[in-house]
C-alpha cells in the first residue's frame, strides 16, 4: 500500500449567534481536514495542521503508511513542529485500521474501555442573550442529557467569574460537576490567584489555563497558592515540551490535543511521560468530528489508573457549542449514551464522512 494523493479540505461552519471566551469573539467554527488516498483505494482522514506540499511530496507520496513514525518525524522535525502533521499523521492511523480491518485503538494496544463519561464543554458568553440565565438553561439542558460534569468559560474577572460558576451551579443542581476554563485570560498571576480563590466555594473540578500556557513560574506558583487542581497544555506540541511541564510540576493535569501536539505519535510519548509521573490525563477537544474521532480511539487505550481514575475520571472533552462540523460531517453520528460516549469499534477511525456535508462547508479563507 502506497500513498498516492493528499487533499486538503479547509472548512468553515458559521455560527447562527456568535460567542465569546475572555478572549475572542467566534463567528465561525473553522477546521482543517486532510484526505490520504492510496493506490489500494482506500482513504484515510486526518483533522489538524497540514505541512507544505513540497513536505507532502517529498516525504507522504508513496510513502507507506505504517511507515507512519518515519513519516511524522521527518513532517514535524522529529516532532518539534508537530502541530504542523498532526492531520496527515491521524489519517496514516486511519489507513492503518482500515487495512487491517481493526479500530485504531487495537493499534494502540487494544482496547481498556468501550466507552469514556463526558463532560459538556461550552458556556460561552452568546450574543445578544442575558449571559447569566442562558448559561443557567444550558447547565440544566445538559444536566438532563446526562452530563456529569460541565466546564465554564471563565477569565472576566475575579468578581465576575464566581457569578458564571454560580449560574451554572443554580440551573444544574448541585451533584453535578463543575470545572472552569479562562482560556488565558488572565495577564498577571496575581489576579489569576485572586480570581481561583473566588471560585474556592463552588469547587470547581479543576482550574484551566488561567494564564498563558508558557509562564511555567506562573503556573507553579498558582499551585501553590491555591486548593483546586490546575490543568492546561492544549496548545503545546511534542513531548519535550510537555516534559518541561512535568519536570517542573508546573501542572496537576495535562490537557494534550491530538490535533495539535502531533498526532497519535506525540501521544502516545506525552501518555508514558504522564503515567510514568502519575499526571492525570484529560484530552483537550475542539473541533470537528474527525478529531473527536481521534480522539476516541487515543482514550480507549489509555492505561487505567484506578487510583486517579477513582477521585477524577477520564474524561471526554464533548463541545455542546453549534458546530456543523461536529454534528454533520459524519454519517454515522456520534451520540451521549448516559452520559457515556461509545468508542467506534469500526475499522480505523471509525468516521464516514458525508461529502455532501464536506462540499457544503468548504472555504478557500
């Protein structure tokens, strides 16, 4: 089998009623997605940074795709820009599973569970809409789909923050759980403190990002300042610089995302360093449904620690935000069952794309 043909599909769902984090506005959802022929007519499908064509033609074309190690490391410079491969690397793993007719995650060692509970991802500030009462029928909305636990959109502010937390808080009840992410909103440590030792009473599940993701020095002394695990990562690429992360216990979680730290490859090295170092994993997603795809298949292999696992479970990242690119773009949907989400168990990836869907979207931004 012999790689014949990349395309890329770039992508652009817009939003019917725009949103907020502390940071941006979003008014579109966009998504990079990577389609990898083969000279035995089978597809493979990727989502993430795509590297150049000349990359593309001199290490992916007629490449063979279990070859897949030595083609990420050469794409991504032996996984310093990672994020740049992360969409062909995934699609090779696609390829793999479907040659062999088996789900990725046999690939990885076989599966550990069949299914993962999820956490509602969400709770921007809408356009146009009283942010306490929306964020309030939300919490409810998604506490009687089945959600465990929901994540906030924080970093407004010290005084405002508690009043988020709050609103979700009165709409849910109180045996659901709450985490809150301020998606690096806070400039200076100090506020950032200030602002987790507001949110102490509601006992967030974990505190997220509430600076940029580099201030390491930062992010210890946030540890140390406060009760409340401190999580983040999702922006960083290949192992080394998670490592750095772990070497100064700069964080009580680690949040890669498979579209951006490079892959299953870069992974799989950030899962060993995590479990070597008895870190939690909790994968971070957002995005369309090829990585959610990922996704999946990365968590049912994960190792079990049933230690950690008993005080904070593996957790899937599930955006409840509008996103075509999520909830169309598959034809075979993937649904809550009880607050768990199944893992496929069909081969490769487990997603079938519908390119009625794929046409609709398509952007040249």
């Amino acid at each position: 089998m012999k790689i014949t043909e990349v395309i890329t599909h770039k992508l652009s769902f817009p939003l019917q009623r725009p949103y907020r984090n502390s940071r941006f506005w979003m008014r579109a959802r966009p998504a990079t997605l990577v389609e990898v022929r083969t000279d035995n007519e089978l597809v493979g499908w990727g989502e993430g940074g795509v590297p150049s064509e000349e990359a593309i033609d001199h290490h992916v074309i007629g490449a063979n795709p279990f070859n897949y190690e030595l083609i990420y490391d050469a794409l991504s410079d032996n996984g310093r820009e990672g994020n740049t491969a992360c969409a062909i690397e995934i699609a090779l793993w696609d390829l793999m599973g479907k040659a062999l007719d088996k789900p990725v995650y046999q690939l990885l060692g076989g599966p550990r569970r069949k299914r993962v509970p999820a956490y509602a991802s969400g709770f921007f500030q809408r356009e146009g809409l009283d942010h306490f009462q929306d964020l309030a029928e939300e919490a409810r909305r998604c506490r009687d789909l089945g959600f465990g636990a929901l994540k906030a959109r924080i970093g407004f502010g010290p005084d405002y923050d508690p009043q988020i937390l709050g609103a979700m808080r009165n709409g849910a009840g109180e045996d659901v759980g709450l985490a809150a992410d301020a998606n690096q909103g806070y400039d200076d440590v100090d506020t950032a403190i200030e602002a987790g030792k507001r949110l102490g009473d509601l006992d967030p599940l974990w505190y997220e990002e509430p600076i940029h993701r580099d201030n390491l020095d930062g992010y210890c002394r946030l540890r140390e300042a406060l009760p409340m695990r401190i999580s983040g990562a999702e922006g960083r690429v290949g192992v080394r610089s998670f490592q750095e992360v772990v070497e100064r216990q700069a964080l009580d979680i680690l949040q890669p995302d498979i579209s951006i730290a490079g892959g299953f490859t870069e992974c799989r090295r950030v899962w060993s360093l995590a479990w070597a170092n008895r870190i939690p994993i909790l994968p971070h997603y957002f995005g369309a449904v090829v990585r959610l795809a990922a996704t999946l298949q990365w968590m049912a292999a994960i190792p079990v620690d049933e230690e950690a696992e008993e005080k904070l479970p593996l957790y899937l990242e599930l955006d409840v935000m509008e996103n075509g690119l999520r909830t169309e773009l598959s034809r075979i949907p993937f649904e809550l069952e009880d607050g768990m989400m199944p893992i496929p168990d069909r081969p490769g990836l487990g997603v079938e794309i519908d390119e009625a869907a794929l046409q609709k979207y398509a952007t040249t931004d």
